[in-house]
C-alpha cells in the first residue's frame, strides 16, 4: 500500500462523515441562506471549529456557485483549499532532517495519548534519515513505562537511557544528555509521564527536566513536542492551553485518526493556535505516522 493509500484509510471514517453530512444537506441546486446555515453548523458538529465553520460559510456565500456545476462538488473544492491554505504553513518536514548538531526532543501530553509509541515511530524516520537516535525513559512512574520504551528501542535500533521506576525524571534525562555526548548521538527523544492530575507535580517535573537539560547543553530543547489523540475531541483545546503554559509547544502530533470520524479537529486546533504540525498517528505500527502534508491530509480528509 502506497503512502496515500494508507493515508485515506486512515482517514476513512472522518472523511466518510464529511460526506455524507454535507450530501445530506446540499439537496438544493441554489445555496440559499438556510443550507448556509446547515453546512456551518455540521462543519462546528465535525470539530473543525466555530471560527472556521463561519469563515468557510462566507467563503461559500461569497462565491457565485455556477449552476452547471454540482454545488456538492463545489462546496468540497471550496473546503480542500481552505484546508490548505491554512494548514500549508504550518508543515515541518525539517524535523525529520538528519541534524549535524545534537537535537534534543521532549514528547508531552497527557496520559495513554500515543507519547511512547509516537516516540518510536518518529525514532524509525529519523533513522531512516540518517540520524542517531536515543530515547531517555523520563516517564518513570511506571515500570510498564520504561519497558514499552525499551521495547521500542530494540525494534527500531535506537539506544536506551533509563533508570528505576520511580527514579527522578530530570536525573534521568542528565544521563540521557551526557550518554549522547559521549557516543555522539545526535538526536535525543524524551519520553515523559503526562498525569495531568496532579499538575503541580507534572509541571514542576517538566521545567526541572528543561532546567537539567539546558544546562548541559543552552539551546536544548530544541522541539516541545505535544501529542494530543484525536479521539478526545474538543479536550485537545484544553490541553493544549496547559501544556503550553508550561514550555511554549513548538510542535504537534496527533494521534489515533485512524478509527475515530473526529479528524476535524486539526483543522480547529490549526485555525486556534497556528503551530507546525510534525505528523499524525494513523496506527499502532511502526510505520504508522505520518508526516504531516496539508494537501495530502485535505484530499484524504474531504473525499467526495
Ligand atoms: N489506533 C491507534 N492507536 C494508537 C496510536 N498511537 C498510539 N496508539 C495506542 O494508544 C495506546 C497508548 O499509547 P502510548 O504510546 O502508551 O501512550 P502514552 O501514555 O502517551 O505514552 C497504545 O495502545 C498505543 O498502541 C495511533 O495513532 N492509532
Ligand atoms: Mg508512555
């Protein structure tokens, strides 16, 4: 299977609801003021959010659909290039690039969002180009943690740094720097534990990892990578908020758009907060994320 085959596969159910929503509503040749309000309020029920649902609406008013044509088809073509247009900026490739100089990447989010696996997957790419790739075992809550880590480690090559579960966080993540000094290791990735519960603990534990980290090294971290599942909906908002308050976010995953209609939330979260957005999780495997192309993600998203 080709990338964008597995692409559209992984964005079958959200793209299925997509359409049928919007052929439900367009039954009409003329596009009068009622199914302008229909089209706004599906696209707000599809997540992509109240600003965008009432900027595509306008763009769809504005526009003279010509009756020769089928207003489905138009409509659809109206939002495609919407969605690229406001999500081509925010591509970062250049993540993925072999780096000459050490690169140190922090994985945060909450809880069971896809944090380790994503770290193994984006660990394959960046083997693949060429990088060195060690993982630091910084979620030491568990010790399931640092075992599905470890785990990940082994199937794609990359070297380990962990401790006891129940170990500082922040020790372990010193050990992690040094150890890729020593070896020459040129990307670092650092898994984290996410228990937004006690989030005077989690956010005392994220800026003492930062602080232990840019003291060895001044311009590390060089990515705050958020992960955020699509299948929590709206509460991606909410956390994003969160995180961000902590250390500025300066990418995003998501993950588990495979299975889950609610892809439209990227395009809310894009509109919102305009951060580059490295990839999107679209299974459980190793090969399973991609990266993140805004005209690939809206031909796979509004497929008509
Ligand atoms: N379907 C699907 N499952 C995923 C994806 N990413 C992670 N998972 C699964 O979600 C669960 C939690 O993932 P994990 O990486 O342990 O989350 P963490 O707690 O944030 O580290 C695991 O069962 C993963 O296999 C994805 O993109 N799609
Ligand atoms: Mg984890």
């Amino acid at each position: 299977m080709g990338i964008f085959e597995k692409f559209k596969l992984g964005f079958k159910k959200s793209a299925e609801s997509i359409s049928t929503g919007l052929r439900e509503i367009i039954i009409k040749k003329e596009i009068d003021d009622e199914t302008l309000d229909k089209i706004e309020e599906f696209l707000v029920s599809s997540d992509v959010g109240i600003d965008s649902a009432s900027e595509i609406r306008e763009i769809i008013a504005q526009k003279k659909i010509d009756p020769k044509n089928s207003p489905f088809d138009e409509i659809n073509n109206i939002l495609k290039q919407y969605i690229v247009e406001l999500m081509t900026p925010l591509e970062k490739n250049s993540f993925f690039d072999r780096k000459d100089k050490l690169n140190v990447t922090l994985i945060s989010g909450v809880n069971g969002v896809g944090k380790t696996t994503s770290i193994g997957k984006i660990g394959k790419i960046l083997k693949q180009n060429h990088n060195d790739v060690l993982f630091a075992a910084c979620d030491t809550f568990r010790a399931a943690a640092i075992d599905q880590l470890e785990k990940w480690s082994e199937k794609i090559g990359a070297t380990i740094v962990k401790s006891n579960p129940g170990s500082d966080p922040a020790s372990v993540a010193f050990k992690a720097l040094e150890e890729s000094k020593k070896k020459n290791i040129n990307q670092v990735l650092i898994d984290t534990a996410g228990r937004l519960q006690n989030k005077k603990n989690l956010m005392d534990e994220y800026k003492k990892i930062v602080n232990v980290i840019s003291k060895l090294d001044n311009s590390a971290p060089h990515e705050i990578i958020l992960v955020l599942d699509a299948t929590s909906g709206q509460n991606v908002i909410n956390q994003f908020e969160e995180f961000n308050k902590i250390i500025p976010i300066t990418g995003l995953i998501m993950t588990k758009l495979d299975g889950t209609a609610k892809g439209g939330i990227l395009v809310s979260i894009s509109k919102k907060y305009k951060v580059p957005i490295i990839g999107l999780g679209l299974g459980e495997k190793e090969d399973d994320l991609q990266i993140f192309n805004a005209k690939k993600f809206a031909d796979a998203f509004i497929t008509f």
